[in-house]
C-alpha cells in the first residue's frame, strides 16, 4: 500500500488585526513591531480626571504644546518591542561581559596609572546620578506622553538608563576594587562639588517640566548631546594616550548604546519639525533655550578632564546643532 501525502496552502482570512490593517492597507501583512505599536493608546471612556492633574484627561493631547496630526508617526527607526528589543540588548551584554572579563583576566587595570584611575573615580562615576535622573525623566515621559510609538520606546529607553547607571557603578567598583566608600564620594561630588552644580541643577529643573516634548528633547537631545560625547568620547580619547585603554572598554555598552538610540531620538525631531512650522518653531526656541544651559553646564566639567575645555565643548555644541538642523530645526 502506498500513502500519497499531498500539501495544500491553506490562505489566511486576514493577514493582520483590523487595526493595523487600516494603517498597513488590507491584504499586507504587518511586522511585529507594528502590531505591537499601532493604535494601542487608549483614548475614550476616561470616567475621571486624574487627581494629581485636573486640567488634563488621563492620556491628553494637549500636554505637549507640539501638534500632531497622527501621533503614531513617531515609529521607532529600530522597530523595538519588547522580543527584539530583550535580544538585542542581551547580545550586547554579552560584549560587556567579555570586556570585563577580558580586563580581568589579563589584569588591564594594573597597569593603568592610579592618577588616571583616581580621575576616572572623581570625573566619571558622579554620572550614575545622572544616568538616574534621565531614568526618572524617561519614566515620566511614558506616564504623559501620547501614542504607544513614543511611549513604548521612551520606556525601553529609561531601562538603558538605569543599566549605564549600573554599569557606571560597575566601573567604579572595578577600578577601586570593590571599595564602596568611591560610590559614597561620587554622590558628595554629584551633591556639592562646584563642578557639578550646574549640570545637577539642569537635570533638577528638567524633573518640574510639564510639556513632555519639551522634556524629551531637554533630557534626551541636549544633555545627552553633551554629556555623552564628552565623557564617552573626547575624554576616553585622551585616557587612551595616558594610558587608560581600559575605560573605552569597560564603557563599550554605553557607548554603543548612545549611537543606536540618537537613531530614535533624531527621528523624533525630524518627525515633530517635519509635521508643521509651528512645530518646527518651537522645538528651535527649545534648543536654543537649553543649549545655552547645557553649554555652560559641560564646560565646568570639561575643564577637570580635558585639556582643550573652550574648544572641546565648541566642537560638541557645533556637532549637536548640525544634527538639530539636519532635522529640521533653525538653531
């Protein structure tokens, strides 16, 4: 006796949820990240006003003084939800665990001079605070921000700030091997060293923001525009010629991190600026605004750790304005 196993294709009702279908066009089959994104903002049947806010309904448009047509216009360019976006963050875990493990093994902080390490302790870990306070804005911008697009990616985005925070600590640990009395100091330099001040007191005043956008691109677009080619950049360059090749590795993750999700960030500019003039107007005055803070904040840093601050700080400033006008913005 002989079976004869014939296959048949068997055609899907629908290719997607209804939804999405309306967004995508009927008969298209929609990506993961989509289905996981479009239209799942709520938006009728708020019984209440929120107490802590009155003026508002729970999830309101008008809580930015941006407008938007379609507020899922602000899709993630790295499409992230939650399956891809666990698996991408774990591989490049991974590289950090191997750096780290790699510096150990080899016994590469031995060899780096206690000066560079001392500075490294003193300039460097007092960012953990800061990596937190960007944690707490990114957390508020999911709490008032409108459309799943931007919130869902806000929230990944306040994770990686606590995980630079960890990391920040790691190597501080590292470095001190396993003192905990350098975190203790890097909290009194983050609370009272002058140096400090101002960056502290910008990130303190972006807490009491109540325009989420304008919060989003404070936190976001201006200081990390800053902070980061600072600290992770210029400086590890000038550690790597006084002998501190160690640092570039033991921060690979943050890094890496910053290039990928200045992608997202930049696209958030480009869409908010694109959708009208008034738009584009406001998120200008924003920037200067907050350059002009920021720009005075990073100098007093870059003076204890590079030896060009005036123009150093220059080059990132002039940097940070090609890429807000690239996007749409006059600044």
């Amino acid at each position: 006796m002989t079976l004869d196993i014939k296959s048949i294709d068997i055609q899907p009702k629908r290719e997607t949820f209804g939804h999405v279908a309306r967004r995508i066009g009927e008969g298209k089959a929609a990506t993961r990240y989509e289905e996981a994104t479009y239209d799942l903002q709520a938006t009728h049947n708020f019984h209440y006003r929120p107490t802590y806010n009155p003026k508002y309904e729970l999830y309101d448009t008008d809580k930015t003084a941006i407008k938007m047509e379609d507020w899922y216009k602000f899709l993630d360019p790295r499409q992230y939800y939650y399956s891809n976006y666990v698996m991408t963050r774990a591989k490049q875990q991974e590289v950090a665990e191997q750096n780290f493990t790699f510096i150990e093994k080899r016994d590469l902080l031995s060899v780096m001079p206690q000066d560079v390490k001392n500075e490294i302790l003193n300039h460097v870990l007092p960012l953990r605070h800061y990596e937190w306070g960007a944690n707490m804005n990114n957390l508020q911008l999911v709490s008032e921000s409108y459309g799943a697009a931007f919130a869902s990616a806000s929230m990944f985005h306040a994770e990686d700030r606590l995980g630079n925070a960890q990391y920040i600590t790691r190597i501080g640990l590292m470095i001190s091997e396993n003192e905990t009395d350098v975190l203790d100091n890097s909290k009194e330099a983050w609370l009272n060293d002058a140096s400090w001040q101002p960056l502290r007191k910008a990130l303190e005043d972006s807490f009491v923001l109540e325009d989420w956008f304008e919060l989003h691109m404070v936190q976001n677009i201006i200081m990390d525009g800053f902070i980061q080619p600072l600290f992770f950049n210029v400086y590890e360059q000038e550690l790597n010629a006084r002998g501190g090749s160690a640092q570039g590795m033991m921060s690979e993750f943050i890094t890496t991190w910053y290039e990928e999700s200045s992608k997202w960030t930049d696209k958030t500019i480009e869409v908010a600026s694109s959708e009208s003039e008034e738009n584009a107007q406001l998120l200008s005055s924003w920037a200067i605004k907050y350059i002009e803070i920021m720009e005075e904040a990073t100098l007093a840093l870059a003076k204890n750790i590079v030896e060009n601050p005036t123009s150093t700080v220059a080059t990132i400033k002039e940097n940070l304005i090609n890429r807000l006008n690239k996007n749409g913005l006059k600044v």
